[in-house]
C-alpha cells in the first residue's frame, strides 16, 4: 500500500483530538494546555495562531503548532548592520517589520513537532517525510497569510539532522537563535544541587543566599491564585517585561488567568512580611521530573540586597525537588544569573526561507552573521569567557553554508 501523507491547517487546538495530543505532546512538552491557554488570551493583535494536523492515509499521525507574526526586525538583526536597516526603516516604515509564518509555538522556548510515535515505531513513515510534508504545506499556507519569510522557529538537537537535509533539497538556511538554558539537580535535595555547582559560582551564590534568607519575605506555592493575587502577579510582570532588553511577546492579564486554571500550572510567590505585597515570583510548570521556569516579576524597588532573583531562584529549585523534579527549565535571555546558578547554554536554530530569491539570499548573508556573541552582550561575555562552546555553535552554520 502506498503511504500517502497529507496536511490540514485548522484555527484552533480544540479541532484536534485530545488523544492526539496526549500522544504527540507529552511531558516534558508543553501540551494542549498550553496552546488552549494562548488562545483565550487576546494575543490576536501579535499572533495569528494554526495547527497543521498531518494524516497518513486519512489518520490522524502529527501535529505542527504554528503562528504568524509581524516581527521587528531589530530582533534578528547584528548590531553592526543595524544602523544601517533603520535608515532605511525612516523611509520605508513597512522595511522594519517582516510578516513571518513560524513553524513552532509563539511564546515556547524551543520548537517541538508532536509525533505519534506508533507511526515511526511501525516504520511506515520518518520524520524526514513528516518534516517534508509540514515544509511544502507551510510554503502555500505563507502565502495565503502573506508572509514572505517562513521560520521553524527555535528548534533543539534532537530536529536538528532532520532540519539540516530539508536545508537542502528545500534551500532553507539556518539562523542561530537565544539558547535555551537547563539545569540538571543533582541528587536528593537543595544542598546536592549546590554542592554540584563549581567552586567559584557555589561560593558567589551561598554568600548572595546568606544575604538574602535575611530579607523579611514569605515563600508560598500557588496553583489557584485569586483574582486579587493574579492581578499583582501580572502588574509585576509588566514592570519586569518593560525593563527586559529583548522582547518577542506581551503577555495578557487573561494568559495568567486561564494559563493558572490548568493542572500543570504553579506560582512560586515571595512577599513581604508586612505588607504582604508580592515582590517577585516564577512561573513555573511541573511537567512530571521536568519544571520549566516560564515568566517572571521582579519588584526593582527593593533593596539590591534582598537578592530576589537568587531567593527566588532556590526557591524553586527547593520546590523542584519536593515534586521530584530532575531537570529545571529556564529559557532564554537575562543569561548571567542563569549562568551564575549553574545552567547549561543549550544551542537553538532558526530554519529560514524568503520566498523572494533576492531578499533569501541578503537574508541568508545576513544570518551568517550572527552569533551568540552578535545576539546578546552578555552571550558575547560568556563565549569569551568559554572558547570552547565556541566551535559547536560555528559548526552549526557551517554545515548548512
């Protein structure tokens, strides 16, 4: 029999067979909950949101997220040209925003193709062809949206060989993203994790901690916080997001409502001991061994010596371990305090095309120059400050150049 694979693009999670997703998006990947979150909360005006249901032979097999946007082009940008794109922005406006058809989810930190995988198990089809099928239907649906540049946006390792033969035969080209950043807790409890930090970072961390187990807060974990709490939450992750040097979406008050509705969901909450209002909090998602540590409020009024981040962070990791947890999550940018608690940098891509030949092959150029260290200054520290990390994000470009 031959194996026919197809793809419908549909406007909402809810199309999709709940069994399905459970299938093609389980721990540690942000599932149904997530994607039904993000469409109740009036993200209408930055993304459109589809889903690209794949069927083999009429069943359904995949699911592809996708959304579309119209994307500052500053944040893909070297710094060295930019300058130079926003004399040009002056006179055609239009020239610093880019409709963009991503492959991926609009406020995940990497990129996941769900798969049933009883359909690769059985060896009826791979995921090249999977990939394939997704690529040809999203160049037609690129163009009914009128977005000449499509993006799989963010995607890990384990896409990565995959990607890199669409690149060929589909004339793609990579663009390095933010890297992700992960911890791995060591053993048993908050004091194995510390004791597996390195010496240097172990000693800057405990004397932050020290400092700050002084300050007059209270940790809660929240699942079902009320109207009155989620309302500080939200107004504290505006001042933190306002502050941020980069930013790809604002986050409504209804996604912290119904994105606290689901099981997945929990606030670690600091507050003060008086007034009780709330200085800082993480938002993070117990997704069975795997937290990942989403958004973030921090109130920059408070004494720089109650040290929230670091409070907040062992915080978390205190909580990690009580629900089991063997790896934390922690996303992209503000990289030094990541770094400094111990997070591995983990490689993201960016797989592009124009549709205009002329504009792929500028923006081709473009992206082969940029580079973690291009991306962020504070990247652009660490990568001198580890050479050797050097060499594997380089080899990314090289391969598909």
């Amino acid at each position: 029999m031959i194996q026919q694979l197809s793809l419908e693009w549909l406007n909402s999670e809810s199309q999709i067979p709940q069994a399905l997703w459970d299938n093609c998006f389980p721990a540690p990947y942000e599932g149904q909950w997530w994607y039904r979150s993000l469409e109740c909360s009036h993200l209408e005006e930055q993304f459109t949101f589809t889903y690209g249901l794949i069927s083999l032979n009429g069943e359904p097999v995949a699911i592809a997220p996708a959304f579309v946007m119209d994307v500052p082009i500053e944040l893909v940008i070297p710094p060295m040209v930019l300058p130079i794109v926003k004399i040009i922005g002056k006179l055609i406006p239009s020239f610093l925003y880019q409709r963009t058809f991503f492959i991926g989810s609009a406020c995940s930190d990497e990129g996941h193709i769900g798969i049933d995988p009883k359909v690769l198990k059985n060896n009826t089809i791979t995921q090249d062809d999977i990939f394939i099928c997704i690529q040809e239907a999203a160049e037609k649906q690129a163009k009914k949206y009128n977005a000449p540049m499509l993006v799989w946006k963010d995607f890990p390792e384990t896409f990565y060989k995959t990607l890199s033969k669409i690149s060929t035969s589909k004339n793609l080209f990579p663009l390095i993203s933010f890297p992700s950043a992960l911890v791995t807790l060591e053993g048993t409890n908050t004091n194995d994790y510390i004791t597996s930090l390195k010496s240097s970072r172990r000693q800057k961390l405990n004397k932050k901690l020290t400092t700050a187990m002084g300050a007059p807060l209270d940790v809660t974990v929240i699942h079902l916080p009320d109207n009155q709490t989620l309302h500080q939450l939200y107004r504290l992750f505006s001042r933190t997001y306002l502050k941020g040097k980069t930013k790809f979406e604002e986050l409504t008050p209804e996604f912290f409502e119904f994105i606290s509705r689901e099981r997945e969901t929990h606030f670690i909450i600091l507050r003060h001991q008086s007034s009780h209002e709330i200085v800082a909090f993480m938002l993070c998602f117990d997704l069975r061994g795997h937290v990942i540590n989403k958004f973030i409020g921090i109130d920059y009024d408070a004494p720089q010596d109650w040290f929230l981040y670091f409070r907040l962070w062992i915080e978390v990791v205190n909580w990690s371990y009580k629900i089991g947890a063997k790896t934390i999550q922690s996303g992209q940018t503000a990289y030094p305090a990541k770094i400094e608690t111990g997070h591995q940098l983990i490689p993201l891509t960016n797989f592009c095309k124009h549709r205009n030949a002329f504009m792929h092959g500028i923006s081709k150029k473009v992206a082969s120059l940029v580079n973690w260290d291009t991306l962020d200054a504070d990247l652009d520290l660490y990568v001198k400050a580890y050479p050797e990390e050097k060499p594997m994000i380089d080899s990314i470009k090289e391969e598909n150049l």
